[in-house]
C-alpha cells in the first residue's frame, strides 16, 4: 500500500497540488500526455524549479494560449466524461467537481446547474484538478491523510467583488474539516484546493506511522515571509515495513 500525507503548513492550493505531485515523482512528460486526452485546448502547463526560504519546489503555471467562455459545471464534467482518461480517474474528478460545484451553490443560492466557472478560472480548475487525480493515479497512492489546515484572514478580488477569507465556498468545503486560524492577510486555502483535499483524504490528522520513500514541495503564487508550499510525504504504511522485518528475520 502506498500512503501520501500532506503536510499543509501553508495552505493548499490546486497549483500547489500538483507541483507537488510532480516534485515527489510524477513523471512530468507522462502527466501532460495524460492531459491530452481531455478535450480541451488553448492552454500550455508550464513547470519551473523554484526557491522557497530555500527550499527547492516545483512552481506550476497554467498558461491560457486562447480565448475561453465560459463553462457550466454540466460542461466540465461531459469534457471529463468524452475523454479518454481511465474510468477510475474519470469517476473522482468528476467528484472533486461537484463537490465544488454544490458548494458554490449554496453559497450563491442557486442550482448546481447555474454553476459556472470563469474563462481562465475554468481551465486552470480542471487541469489542477484533473492533474492531480492523473498524478495520485500515476503514483499508485492508496491512501491520503492530510494534516489540519490553516487558515488566513483578510478580502480576495473575484468575479463577484471582494470576498472574505477563507472564501465561502472554501469553509462550506472544510465542514467537519480540523482548521486553525493563522496570521497571515492571505488566501492560504482556495476553493479547489478544499475541493481535491477533501474529497480525497481518508482523514485529516498527524502524521501517521510510515516509512517515508520520498518528499515533494509545490509552490504557491503569494509572496510571503513564510515559505509558501505544500509538501507531501510518500511511503509506506508502518505495519507493512514491520512484517517486511519479521519476514527478514524469519529467512535468517
């Protein structure tokens, strides 16, 4: 079994996600191609090794190459549904989605259907989160724990004016989620990223006992004293490395 912890010190973001993923061993080249199958154009992913306080991570950017209209939830989710994405890959983004999508709704008061998603807004949702289902995919993760996630205060400009933070339809995602408040005038926690986390942690918590095989840092876009990242510790479940130990023993 292969586990995957996120240790959200900074926050979570969809972008952040992804580079992540891609610094603890997705194969980059592979995660485009694998990007291609979605019908969708007019767009380039771009990657780049960035210094965060120091530390190395892989900064994602999503680089809109065409004019965008908008997209309706019901859009996104038949664009996942007439790609060639495996079916497992297809059935959890399309997840993610309406779970962002309900929360929007609720938050807005209107129909799930009415949902839309915003010209360069839409593209940069579904491949941060269409991505970052191809790379847990890819990287054969079983289980997901995420560490408690904090949460900063202040307004964020959108489509609708200035919202405060956490962003509406981020707390609607993080019910029955453990947060902390942290000071920092930020957006620490996007709605996509309440979205991929939430719908797929198993439980949010400590760290728990593994035997970490690898460690990945992706990078967030808000400058700050604080290094802004997310990393994610890949391994193995602490009961599977025991009985490799007692198995050892048993041959000697």
């Amino acid at each position: 079994m292969t586990i995957a912890y996120f240790d959200c010190f900074s926050g979570i973001a969809g972008d952040m996600i992804l580079g992540a993923l891609i610094d603890v061993g997705v194969n980059e080249t592979l995660l485009k191609k694998e990007l291609q199958k979605l019908p969708l154009s007019g767009y380039e992913l771009q990657t780049k090794k960035i210094q965060s306080n120091h530390i190395s991570a892989i900064d994602v950017t999503i680089d809109v190459t065409q004019d965008q209209h908008h997209r309706s939830l019901t859009d996104i989710t038949t664009l996942i549904t007439h790609s060639t994405l495996p079916p497992e890959v297809k059935k959890l983004s399309q997840t993610i989605f309406n779970n962002l999508g309900k929360a929007e709704a609720k938050i807005h008061n209107i129909p799930i259907e009415d949902v839309h998603f915003h010209e360069v807004g839409a593209i940069d949702s579904i491949i941060d989160i269409v991505g970052s289902v191809i790379g847990i995919h890819l990287l054969g993760i079983d289980t997901i724990i995420c560490s408690p996630l904090p949460l900063g205060h202040g307004f964020v400009s959108c489509d609708h004016g200035l919202l405060p933070l956490p962003a509406p339809a981020t707390i609607e995602l993080l019910k029955g989620v453990p947060v902390y408040s942290v000071d920092r005038n930020q957006e620490t926690v996007t709605p996509t990223g309440a979205a991929v986390i939430t719908s797929l942690a198993t439980r949010f918590g400590e760290m728990p006992p593994m035997k970490i095989t690898n460690i990945g840092y992706g990078s967030g876009k808000i400058p700050s004293k604080y290094p802004n990242l997310l990393r994610i510790y890949l391994g193995e479940p602490e009961e599977k490395v025991i009985k490799e130990k007692h198995k050892e023993k048993e041959k000697k």
